[in-house]
C-alpha cells in the first residue's frame, strides 16, 4: 500500500505533486489502485513503458509541440503556436487550466487536457526544475 502523505512528506513533494507521479506510474503499470481500499499499491506490468505515449495521441502532440519550441510561458498565460500557424492561449490560474483551442471549448476538461495545455505544462514543471538544478563541475545535477 502506498500512503500519498507519508511519501510527499519523504519526498519533499505536495500531495498533489505525489497523485500526479501515481496516475502516471498507473498508466505505464508501475502502481495500481485498489478502489475497495481506496489506495494505491505497488504492480508491475509485463509491457512496454513507451506504450502510453504510443496510445494517447494528445500526450504525442503536447511533446511534439515543446521538442519545435512552440511553447512560451508569460507569467499564468502560455502560448503555444502551433504548425499551421494558430496561436492558442493556455491560461493557468491556481493549478487549472484552460485553452482558447476548438478541443478545448467542446469538452471544457472533461476529457483531460487538451494538447496545447499539456504542452505547457510539460514547459512549466520543466522551468520548475531547471530553476532548482544545482550546477557541480560545470554539470547539471
């Protein structure tokens, strides 16, 4: 069984930081959730950890987008300019986001972010982490 508190406060992260990991190591079979107990428990599955980007065409774009440099953060807002040309607006207030996108205004989230938004996410936690990096021999650590 794995407690979402005891392992944010031995990790250093939030609680929610901690869900995130867990529904990610989830989807490439690392951990499951048990809905009876209502807590998440250690598994590993016998596929490819690739699959997930393979099968969640979403996630595949939001990557394509930050590998083209597409993103650009300007405090809660990020644009993302996307191949042909669109410019999106990803707003973020508290930790929810929104995108001006056509996706984006036919679900309203309710079936996950849409590709824009991811894309800045992966832009903004990698931001986050590049601005806590410590520099040791002229490396990255």
């Amino acid at each position: 069984r794995i407690d979402v508190a005891d392992l944010a406060a031995a990790s250093g992260l939030t609680p929610e930081r901690v869900r995130a990991a867990l529904v990610r190591l989830g989807t490439s079979g690392r951990v499951g959730y048990d809905t009876a107990e209502a807590a998440y428990f250690h598994r590993e599955l016998p596929y490819d950890a690739q699959r997930v980007e393979r099968h969640n065409p979403r996630l595949r774009s939001a990557l394509a987008l930050v590998a083209a440099g597409a993103v650009r953060l300007e405090g809660a807002i990020g644009t993302v300019t996307a191949e042909d040309g669109h410019v999106h607006r990803v707003r973020d207030e508290a930790g929810v986001l929104s995108c001006s996108c056509v996706w984006w205004a036919k679900y309203r989230g309710g079936r996950g972010p849409c590709k824009h938004a991811l894309a800045v996410r992966m832009v903004r936690r990698g931001a986050a982490v590049e601005r806590n990096m410590v520099r040791v021999d002229g490396g990255a650590r």
